[in-house]
C-alpha cells in the first residue's frame, strides 16, 4: 500500500522550501540548462562527468544524470517517494528500465513542468544528502 498523505505532506514542504527567486522566474524546466540550474542551486549540490554524461552529486552521491539526445533525466527517489509520483504523475515521472528498485527515476521536464521538475529534483536531493544537510536545508 502506498501512503500518499505521508509523501505528499513532505513533498509540498520541499517545494514550498525549494521555490527561490531563480526558480520562480523561470518558464519551463525543459531544456539541459535549465534541470541543470534547478539541480545546481540545491546546497553543495556540483555537476561532475559520470560515464560521460552530465550527472548531479551532492557530497559524492549521485542524485540526477542528463542524458544528452533524450527527453528525460535520471534521478534517484526514496522507494516510496518513486511509487507515489509515479502514481500521482505517470505522464512525467516513469520506473528507469534499470534499477527501477533501487529508486532509479525517469523525469520528464517537459511534461512535468517547471514546480514538479524542482519539487522531484530536491526530493532526489534529499535522498542522498547528508541526513544533517538534508535536515538543516530541508
């Protein structure tokens, strides 16, 4: 059984925590540079070549890949936070083809939209940050 209210309570506090003057002033998360501005403005978040694709860390944990030529990005949820934007979004956020188990995400900004890309990518974030970053940022 998925619990939506739990996940849904802490992804509206993310989003409300997350919206900066930056975010708020842009039109649409549907290009690289734009996933990457919104995934760089998280704290300590850097952008670092993995496999040779654009990729989002936060103190050496990955928490987002480009794929360049492709409409989606890859972020790493918590299982749970997967399954219910899955569930409350499927034309915007699907199980990757790999690893889907371990919380492996497909994104698509251009479907998504601007709020849902940075609500799902500080999400993301949150999953692999240090619990005391995520707590002090969160």
């Amino acid at each position: 059984m998925i619990e939506i209210s739990r996940v849904s309570t802490n992804a509206e506090i993310m989003l409300g925590s997350s919206r900066t003057s930056a975010t708020m002033a842009r039109k649409s998360a549907t290009v690289p540079l734009d996933v990457r501005g919104l995934a760089l403005e998280l704290p300590e978040a850097y952008e670092r070549p993995h496999r040779r694709k654009p990729t989002f860390w936060v103190h050496e944990r990955i928490f987002c890949m480009l794929r360049p030529g492709e409409d989606y990005v890859i972020v790493k949820l918590e299982r749970d936070d997967q399954l219910n934007m899955i569930e409350g979004h499927p034309d915007a956020v699907t199980p990757a083809k790999l690893y889907s188990h371990h919380g492996w995400t497909w994104l698509y900004p251009e479907r998504a939209g601007p709020d849902l890309t940075a609500l799902v990518l500080r999400l993301a974030w949150t999953h692999v940050a240090p619990k005391r970053l995520a707590r002090a940022h969160g």
